[in-house]
C-alpha cells in the first residue's frame, strides 16, 4: 500500500505568516490528492483536491501544488481562524490513506 | 443544503456488534458514493469504508477492518449503513460518514460524527 507522510508535524506561527507544508506519497499518485482542514472539535472541511483545485467558498490564501509523490499546502498569510490541523489524503485507489497530520498554532 | 446525519455510536464491549447510520439531505443520493472516516481519540484520520453510487456494488475496506465490517446503501431511504462486528478497544473512535465526489472519488462534504467506545 502508499504511505502517505506530512512535515512538519507541528509549526508554530504568527498571524501574517507565509506557511508551506509538505506532503509525500512513497508512490507516484499523479495529481490524485485532497487537504483537509479540521479545527478543534469539528469535523474536517475539504480545502483542496487535485492537487491544485480551491474548493468552492475556501479563502484564496490557501494554495497547493505539486504531482506525482511531492505535494504543498500553503497559507499565504495565516490568519487566527486557521488554527488547525491539515491533513492529505490520496485517492488515485485504494485505500484511500491520510497523512498523519499538521497542526498549526498560532 | 447538504446534510450528512450519523447515528448509532454508543458503548458497546469488546467482540460485540454496531449499527452505525448515515441520513444524507440535500442531494441526489444515489447518484453518489460514500464512505466512512474514524479518528481514534487525539490521533488521525482513518479511511474505514466506501461504497459506489447506484446499487452499491463496489465496495472497499481498509485492512484493519476488512472482514468484521460491511458497508452498505439504502437509496430510497437516503442512508448508507457500516455494520462492525467483532469490534476491538482499537476500534475506539469518532466515526464521520462523508459524500464522495469525481471520478476518482474524494470527499466534499463531511458529517459531524458518531462516538463508538468498545470496552468493557
């Protein structure tokens, strides 16, 4: 199976921040990769799939990028509603695996 | 709007068996598949289980579940069913029922969870 794996694990940032994080496949998964936001207590919300495709009503300071094994979610410019972790996950075929998670403090 | 509605979560010991329930509002039912995402308490996601649309012929199972669990679809009804047997303490955790979309599927819209405990 593709293992899916997330870095950082943790970042602690400020409010105006430019933040990037990184998700690998151990396999090629061409642009088959969603992110996910999931604040405290709630449930996850879709952010990004495709790779690149801005869910429809999500702020345009979240970005992504990449294929194949190397994927980003950035943040242009953190703000404090954005406190949270982030999670991938590829679905080019089962199963359909997460990453383990990035969480954001603030 | 879309609604997802999952019911069915309790305390229940371990080897026993749970119904878990998902009533879906808000769009063509049948024409969608869907899945379920546990997240054990203060860890990650875990895809679990999904289901084609239609008659739900396909369907697909993580290795730590295949074979205790079954998914299933009831499209007049607008809900889709995981049943879990033989359930272990692991097996402890929120569990979403979510809407599936494109082609490959990835989940849009997500339901706010059912709680299972498996303890004795």
């Amino acid at each position: 199976d593709i293992q899916m794996t997330q870095s950082p694990s943790s970042l602690s940032t400020s409010v105006g921040d430019r933040v990037t994080i990184t998700c690998r496949a151990s396999q090629d998964i061409g642009s088959y990769l969603a992110w996910f936001q999931q604040r405290p207590g709630n449930a996850p919300k879709l952010l990004i799939h495709s790779a690149s495709t801005l869910q429809s009503g999500v702020p345009s300071r979240f970005s992504g990028g990449g294929s194949g094994t190397d994927f980003t979610l950035t943040i242009s410019s953190l703000q404090p509603e954005d406190v949270a972790t982030y999670y991938c996950q590829k679905y080019n075929s089962a199963p359909y695996t997460f990453g383990p998670g990035t969480k954001l403090e603030i | 709007e879309v609604q997802l509605l999952e019911s069915g979560g309790d305390l229940v010991q371990p080897g026993g068996s749970l119904r878990l329930s998902c009533a879906a509002s808000g769009f063509t039912f049948a024409n969608y598949a869907m899945t379920w995402v546990r997240q054990a308490p203060g860890k990650g996601l875990e895809w679990v289980s999904s289901i084609s649309n239609g008659d739900g012929y396909n369907t697909y199972y993580a290795n730590s579940v295949g074979g205790r669990f079954s998914i299933s679809r009831d499209n007049s009804k607008n809900t889709v069913v995981l049943q879990m047997d033989s359930l272990r303490a692991e097996d402890t955790a929120v569990y979403y029922c979510a809407k599936l979309k494109g082609n490959p599927w990835f989940v849009d819209i997500w339901g706010q969870g059912t709680l299972v405990t498996v303890s004795s």
